[in-house]
C-alpha cells in the first residue's frame, strides 16, 4: 500500500485483547478502523477509549459464526467509510478439555468461531479487497502447529486456520491481495476469562501485534511474509 492514511481497516473481535491493540495501532497511523464484538456496547466502549475522533472509528456488533452477521458489518463499513482495504480476522474462543469430556457444543463454538467465523468474514470482505488491492490478516496460534494436552477443539480449529490461510493467500494474489497469518504465542489478553496482570509482563502484548500488523502492511508490494511465529523472548521462568 503506497500510503495507509485514510485506509479502512475492519477488525473482529476489536474491543479488547489483540483485536483492540490492532485498532489502536493501525488508528495511530492514520487508517479508519472498524471494530467489532458480540456485545455492542463493549465495542462502542473501547471505541470511544481508543478515539475521540468519530470519523475514524465505527463500532459494530457481529457474532462472527454468523455469516448473515458478517455481510452485514462489512456493509455498515462500505456504508460509512466507502471502502475496505484490510481485514483483521481476530475473534477467537478457546475451551480446553480432555476428548472424554469435552463437550459437543464447546467444540462446535471453538470450530464456529475460530474457524467458520474466519471463513465468514473473509466471504463477507472478498469482494471488496479486490477492489482495493487489499490485505487480510488472520490471527491464529502457535497451538495451529504445535499439539497440547486438552486442545484438541483449539489445536483443531488453529490448525485448520493456519491451512486455510495460506490456501485463500494462494487463490487471492493473483487478484494483488495480501493474505498473512500470524500465530503468537502467549499474549497478555483476556482470553479465556484472563484478566491482564503485572504476572504477565514477560508475555507479548497486544500493542506488540499492532506494530508487528502496521509493519506487515508498510512492507513493498513485492513482499509476502506469509506466515508469521511469534512468541516471548523468554518464558514466565526466566
């Protein structure tokens, strides 16, 4: 992209954690951005903390396991801001148990929404992309290569993200689309009802991910870091 001012950027899951750091970062260097929760009210909140300036930002309610949900915020995005250049695929689950007692509707919301949620909000934002050149940037794990004890509904549906990703980054650049995942590793958010703490200053932070997302689309249109690993410099016992 030869300037990013004024580029729209539609980001899932925006109101807290990676998603919210994104948002923060992409705004400060001068993009639009449009942020989503299921909760409407969480994503008007961390709208109005990362700007006072209204015309830069948009906050939306979507359930992204919900295609219908997912057309339709990218339609509110045309309708405000009369483009999209990037999608940020960010909105993710995670529940972790053993297979004999993992339930069947944890792993139907893991694989909804990790998974189908990004499909959903791919088909919804595809057709716009091409017409901007644009970039899509999932945000899946190191848990997409790397098999624990208790995930295999996160393991399954991270593991299947990092495949879809670089399949749809094959069929999208011959239409000069950029698609890349990036797979941290532990990040300091409130995932799985976390709640950030001094304890985790030794992890990534979420600002960590919004600098690495503004870098990824500064890079010349002839470069593709396609698939990115991330994680802490050192471990919680260093």
């Amino acid at each position: 992209m030869s300037t990013l001012t004024n580029k729209v950027a539609y980001i899932t899951g925006g109101s807290k954690g990676i998603g919210y750091g994104i948002a923060k970062a992409l705004l400060d260097i001068g993009m639009k951005v449009a942020i989503t929760s299921r909760h409407l009210e969480e994503a008007k909140k961390a709208a109005k903390l990362l700007t006072n300036d209204n015309s830069k930002i948009l906050a939306l309610q979507s359930d992204v396991s919900s295609m219908e949900n997912e057309k339709n915020s990218v339609k509110k995005v045309i309708d405000q801001f009369g483009q999209l250049d990037v999608l940020i695929a960010n909105a993710g689950v995670g529940h972790f148990a053993p297979i004999d007692s993992l339930s069947e509707e944890d792993w139907k919301n893991t694989i909804d929404t990790n998974l189908t949620g990004v499909f959903n909000s791919v088909k919804a934002s595809v057709e716009e992309l091409k017409k901007s050149k644009g970039y899509i940037i999932t945000i899946a794990s190191l848990a997409g290569t790397n098999f624990f004890e208790n995930g295999a509904a996160y393991n399954a549906s991270k593991f299947g993200l990092v495949g879809f990703t670089q399949a749809i980054m094959l069929d999208l650049r011959k239409y000069d689309i950029k698609v890349t995942t990036i797979m941290p590793g532990s990040v300091a958010t409130h995932f799985n009802d976390h709640t950030p703490n001094e304890a985790d200053s030794w992890k990534i932070q979420p600002e960590d991910i919004g600098q690495m997302v503004a870098d990824l689309l500064k890079m010349p249109a002839r470069t593709l870091p396609s698939k990115i690993e991330v994680r802490p410099s050192k471990t919680s016992k260093s």
